[in-house]
C-alpha cells in the first residue's frame, strides 16, 4: 500500500527510480508498456541480444521513436529517454541505475546478470524464476551481504502465491497449501516441441503466426515450469513439496478448501505446509468447471470452533467440516503488474518474495529412454522434464538441476522416468552456473542433512 503515493513524489521531486530491463521479449515487453504510464520510473536502458527487435517491441507497446534516442545510458540519465543495447553490463554498472530486472528467462544468464548487479550496488529483480531455481537462495544470500534486495517478480505466479501465504500468516492462520492452477495430465510429461500444440489446441502454422516458440510454451505443459514455480515458492515461503513432487490434482476452485488438504483428513495432501499444483482437467482429459488455470491460492486453516463458526458466518467457502478455507485469485497480469516489484524494492528495500532457504529443487528426468552420448536440450525440449523434488532429496540422489540440463551430454543411459544425475553427464566444473550451484549445495548440505552433490 501507499507505494503509487510515494511514486508520485520522487515523481515530483525529480528523483525517480531508474531502471535497468534486460530482455525484452513477452514479460519484458508487457513492462514496457505500462513503465511509461508509470510516475517515479524512469528505465535508463533495455538491454537484448537482438537490439533492433528490442526497438520494434518497444514501438509495438506504445514508446515513441523519440524516447528512444539516447546513444548511451548517460545520455538518457541526462535527456529523459531510454537506451537500447546489447551489452547488459554496460547498463547494470552505470552508476544512476537503482534496479535492475532479469527478464531473459535463461539460468545463466540471470546468475551473471544477478551477480553484476550485487557487484555494482543494484537491487535485482529476478524475473528468471529459472535462474531462481538453479541458485536463487544463494543468489539472495550474496545479496543481502551485499547490502541489495533480490526479489522475485510482482505478476508472475510465485510472487503473488508467496504474497497469499504472507498475507495468511499475517492474520494469525496456519497455511495448509499454496500453489497455483495449470493444465496438466500425465501424458504431458512426454510432450516435445513436436507435439506441444495439439495440447494447446493450436496447428503448428498457428503457433508459428503467432510467434510462439514452441520449446517455451512446451515447458508449460510438460511440467517444468510448474516444478520451478513451486520450487520458487516453497524457497521463499518455507512451505515444501510432497516427497514424490507435484500431484496436480484435478480441483475447481470452490473444491480447494477440500481437495487441498492432508490426506488424513480426505484431502491430496501429503502434509501440511505444501506447495502443489491444481489441474484444470479431470485425469479423463474433461474440462473442470470453474477451474484455477491462470491462477493462484492459499488454503489456511481455523485454530478454533470460533473461527470456523467466522467462516460460516461470512459465507467463506470451506471444506464440509468448516475446518480449511481458501483465498484465491482467478488470475494474474504478468509483466504488467512487474511495477509492484520495483517500486517495492526501490522504495522500500522490500522484495515481493526471496529466498529464505533451499527447500525445492527441479531435477531433469528422463522423457523416454535415452542412450549414453545423448545431448540433453533442457527445459522444455526433446530429452527431459524438470521434476519438483524435496532439496533434502535432490542432494540426496545427485539430481542434474534442470538449468543446467541443456548443452550437456549423458556419459551413460538414462531409462525413462529416471532422474538424470550429476554423475550421468559431462559437466564444465568451470563454468559460472556450474560452480554457483555447487557451492549453493555445500553452503545447504548441512542443513538437509547430507552431502553436496558430486560427479
């Protein structure tokens, strides 16, 4: 509350929060297009690989060529317009930048562009909620020594859940479960960018129109995205994942409160406090009426018989003993609400959702049988699925992060199902995700109890 107040007086101070975007694909431009209706922000630069596509997504939101005419970050510091470019590192170090935002979706890159802005004093928000997954707890670590917020990203999925959940505890309630809807069957764990589209009832010739990458949106179906989302949440919440992972259970939303609760009690749940993922179609492939595709809930529990009889008496939907009750929220804006996020951060010095511990982990499993000196093509791809799993129990097993599972090659077979372990490929010990994730998994093995993951 009171952060639109506070914009428009650093709005009318002349001192407004700048702001560093690098990547400007769909999230990034969805913020694109309402930073410039937004007082108090002004974005200094957008950096992308592909600048000119970064111009044209620009100009397709709305921004006026004009706006777009500094040669240099200095130069829009001292004109009041917005630089584009290639080189992320030039826009991160200037020195007029407060926050910078990842939004290029690929792990590496959010570690590299995470670790420059811990460096040089930015706050970062994490819209690479894969790169949160790979390395987040130890990302937020190094930034809160470095005296900057890492935060997740205000209108995606996560950060709305982890807001739910502290919003519950805030009011005294115990949180049962916590997650968000998707579509999902079990068939789908096998899906590829060969036959994403027919499950979102769309022709390849569609798809490609609508420049909609397949490898992307196949990471939505197979289960990978829902993995690291959950991932993110049960890292900044404390809330954890079923020891098998995600159950996705088919659930409309008045069923929430019943659906998501311990299976002692009638319910999915395996405990309480977990994070799990609602189907929007029945395992029969049936639609579920009134159904939680786009969004997110909390389902929290009453203390006593005097709150369960609050509950009847203010018409809050319950379970049939009027025992767990549910908030949800039908849906989410994505990149249009990322405002929230850096004015929270920049004003505040509060993320909408951290880090507090490393309690899920996505590990990649094998989509069909693959043969020794197969090249793993990560999230989304042909060979593999990221699988939720307990952090206690990836350690455990030496699971192959799923953001590290692309460009790397299996030394021996991995049959289907199976999860793919550090040991089952050829890694480069040197490069930066590689040696960030080790040392995340020392600086937490001790805490869950086992060793760090070797080769």
């Amino acid at each position: 509350m009171n952060l639109h107040q506070r914009l428009l007086e650093r709005e009318a101070a002349g001192t407004p929060l700048r702001v560093a975007l690098i990547g400007a694909g769909k999230f990034g431009s969805m913020f694109l297009s309402q930073i410039r209706r937004t007082p108090g922000l002004h974005l200094i630069g957008v950096a992308d690989l592909a600048p000119e596509r970064a111009r044209a997504n620009l100009q397709r939101v709305g921004w006026p060529a004009e706006r777009l005419a500094a040669r240099s970050p200095g130069d829009a510091v001292d004109q009041g317009t917005t630089w584009v470019g290639d080189d992320a590192t030039v826009l991160i170090q200037h020195p007029a930048v407060d926050v910078a935002i990842d939004a290029t979706g690929h792990p590496p890159a959010g570690i590299a562009h995470a670790l420059a802005a811990i460096a040089n004093g930015k706050h970062i928000v994490m819209v690479n909620v894969e790169a949160d997954a790979l390395a987040g707890p130890w990302l937020a670590r190094k930034a809160k020594a470095g005296g900057v917020v890492y935060s997740l990203a205000y209108g995606d999925q996560p950060a709305l859940i982890v807001e739910q959940v502290d919003w519950a505890r805030t009011c005294g309630f115990e949180v049962v479960a916590a997650g968000k809807g998707t579509k999902y069957l079990p068939a789908y764990h096998q899906s590829t960018p060969e036959t994403v589209w027919t499950h979102y009832g769309l022709s390849a010739e569609q798809a490609r129109l609508g420049g909609m990458n397949p490898q992307m949106f196949n990471s939505f179906i197979d289960g990978t995205k829902s993995g690291i989302e959950m991932a993110a949440v049960a890292n900044a919440t404390g809330l954890t994942p079923a020891p098998d992972g995600l159950r996705f259970p088919p659930c409309a939303i008045d069923d929430l409160p019943r659906v998501l609760r311990p299976e002692t009690d009638g319910g999915a749940l395996r405990h309480k406090g977990q994070v799990e993922v609602v189907s929007s179609v029945a395992r029969d492939g049936t639609p579920v009426p009134r159904n939680l595709r786009w969004g997110v809930y909390v389902v929290f529990e009453a203390a006593s018989d005097y709150v369960r009889r609050c509950f009847a008496e203010y018409g809050i939907a319950t379970d049939p003993e009027g025992r767990y009750a549910a908030l949800y929220r039908p849906s989410h804006l994505v990149g249009l609400e990322l405002g929230v996020s850096v004015a929270s951060v920049g004003l505040r010095g509060e993320p909408t959702g951290a880090p507090t511990g490393f309690r899920g982990d996505v590990v990649a499993t094998a989509k069909r049988d693959l043969a020794a000196g197969t090249l793993l093509d990560g999230e989304g791809g042909f060979t593999v699925w990221g699988k939720l799993l307990p952090a206690a129990e990836s350690l455990r097993v030496g699971g192959l992060p799923i953001g590290l599972a692309d460009g790397v090659t299996l030394r021996r077979a991995v049959t289907s199902g199976a999860v793919v372990r550090w040991s089952d490929v050829v890694v480069d010990e040197s490069s930066e995700p590689v040696r960030v994730r080790r040392e995340m998994e020392a600086m937490f093995a001790a805490d869950l109890g086992g060793p760090a993951s070797t080769t």
